[in-house]
C-alpha cells in the first residue's frame, strides 16, 4: 500500500554533493542519492486527491534552503538550516492548515527542517559539510511512497510551484520597467503621428481655393486673404492653432490640445503643379514627402516637426 508525505527535492547537483559527503561518514546505511529530500508532512495512507486539493490552495513563497549544520541524533544522521527560514515554515503551516481542512491531521510535534541522509550510523566526528550547496525552493511535491525488498522506493506524483522571491520579483519588475521605458517613445511617437493625421483634413479649408485658382487662373494665392479665406489665427481646431496661405503654400500651426512636443511648430503642404497645364490637378507635397517626376513644388516648406513624429505620407 502506498502511503503519501510532502516534501521537498533538492537540485541534482546538491543530491549529489550530500550523498557524497554522507560517503565520508563511518559507518550506517545512506539514503540513495535520488531519494534525499526534506519531509514536510507525513500523510500515511490518505486520500490522495484530498492531499492533492489542500496543496493547491496553500500560497507559500519560493526561498533557499541553506545548508548550514550537520548533526548525528542516535542512529541517523541529517543535514539542514541553524534556523528553519521563515518562509519554509509558513509553507509548513499553511499546509498543515488546508491538510485539516480536508480532515487528514498530522502527527502533533514540531517542525524541524531536517535532510536525513543516514541511518543506523555509527557515534562518530562528523566531517565538515561541503561549501556551495544551493537548495533553491521552488516548488513543493506530494509523494508516494512504497516499500520493497530493495527499501523504500518514491514516487513524485504531483509537484505545486511556489511564488516569486522578494528578489525574483524586483528583478521581474525592473525588467518591466526597463522595457516600459523602451516602449515609451515608440507610443508617444504614434501618439503624435495619431493627432498629425487627425489634423490633416483641416487644411482641405484652404488647400481647395488654392487648387482652383490654379487651375482657373494659373496663379497661386499670396495670403488667406486672396484666397478668400479668414485670417489664419481664425482657422482652428482641436489640435491646430492656426492655418496660413503663404504663395499659395498652406501652413499649419499644431496648438490648442496638441500634444507638447509639437505645439507651435509648422507642417506645411505645398502645391506641386505642371506648369504648361493647369488642366492638371494640382498634388499636395506633405512635409518632407518627395515631388513627383515632371512637377513643380511651389511655396517654401516651413516644416519643422521631426519626420518621426509625421504620418508615412509626409516623410
């Protein structure tokens, strides 16, 4: 019959090192090295989805272990901390506590947090312990536990992950922030652009006389007022403070609810015309956007937001 404890299970390399070190004791039987463990509750026989239900409630935080003393108690020899961390034993307690929820009580001693690692040992100097042994606590498991001919054979049946340390979550957090900060000037860039491209359509007020004086008189407007429209101080928006026709260039001046980094600076959309054929409808030159082949720009280009912070089509 199987009977189910909890416990903890060191990292490979530090079962290796104990088994190694209990080699150097005399006399007694060592626990196989793939067997060494801490007991944190022993269940006996059960019921292994109870168990199961009570681990998965328990909260407990992830820590180190330290390996700091060994000492011979009559016949068996164990290894552990001077003083069970605190975080072992509210792992400790909060499982005792969700195992009586389910009505599987434990045997009424305290908790000492112990790595037997030989029985039957002689009375004899124990030798120092190796340095650098590293118990992270990570996770705790529920274990079956069946005995043979051969001793006791274990069985890690479920295994349940603890929490971050302080550590682990500062660090977790810092890289949180560290890439916030990175994504920061990429989402105040698309931001701008955003509020560049609403604003846009506003200059359609003047950029529509300008186009038909071109193509009616093949002249280009030399102020708001030949294009027979309000002072530029009088064409606002959410995001414009002002909208001004200079030869027939068309200036926008982001203001009111702009954001920062573009308030009081100017994108300009010039007209670029074929000049034997004002039949040809006139193209608007964005920003720092390219002319097109054949066509001449006209009006001087007041642009002064970066190219970064203007929609693709005015780079």
């Amino acid at each position: 019959m199987n009977r189910l404890f909890f416990a903890l299970w060191p990292p490979a390399q530090t079962a290796r090192g104990l088994y190694e070190w209990a080699a150097h004791v005399a006399g007694g039987r060592r626990t196989a090295e793939g067997n060494i463990h801490l007991t944190l509750a022993f269940l006996g026989a059960a019921d292994e989805a109870k168990a199961v239900g009570a681990a998965r409630r328990v909260k407990g935080e992830a820590h180190d272990l330290p390996i700091e003393q060994a000492r011979q108690v009559r016949d068996m020899v164990w290894v552990g901390p001077r003083a069970t961390p605190p975080a072992l034993l509210d792992l400790f307690l909060q499982l005792k506590g969700e195992l009586h929820r389910e009505a599987i009580s434990l045997e009424r001693r305290p908790f000492t947090a112990h790595v037997t690692l030989i029985r039957k040992a002689r009375a004899a100097a124990l030798p120092p312990l190796p340095s650098g042994l590293a118990w992270p606590v990570r996770e705790f498991s529920l274990v079956r536990s069946k005995l043979s001919s051969t001793g006791a054979n274990y069985e890690r049946a479920e295994r349940f992950a603890l929490g971050f340390t302080l550590i682990e979550m500062m660090v977790v957090l810092g890289i949180i922030a560290i890439l916030a900060l990175m994504l920061l000037p990429n989402t105040i860039d698309a931001q701008i652009r955003g509020q560049v491209a609403e604003a846009l359509p506003l200059a359609e007020l003047a950029q529509k006389p300008v186009a038909a004086a071109w193509t009616l008189l093949k002249v280009l407007p030399a102020d708001n007022a030949a294009a027979g429209l309000p002072p530029a101080e009088k064409i606002v928006g959410n995001l414009v403070s002002g909208v001004a026709v200079e030869g027939g260039a068309v200036h926008m001046t982001f203001g009111n609810r702009a954001n920062s980094r573009i308030r009081g600076k100017i994108l300009s959309l010039r007209p670029a015309v074929v000049e034997d054929a004002p039949v040809v409808p006139v193209a608007w030159i964005c920003g720092y956007a390219p002319v097109p082949a054949k066509m001449t720009v006209k009006g001087a280009n007041r642009t002064d937001i970066p190219a970064g912070h203007l929609p693709v089509k005015c780079r």
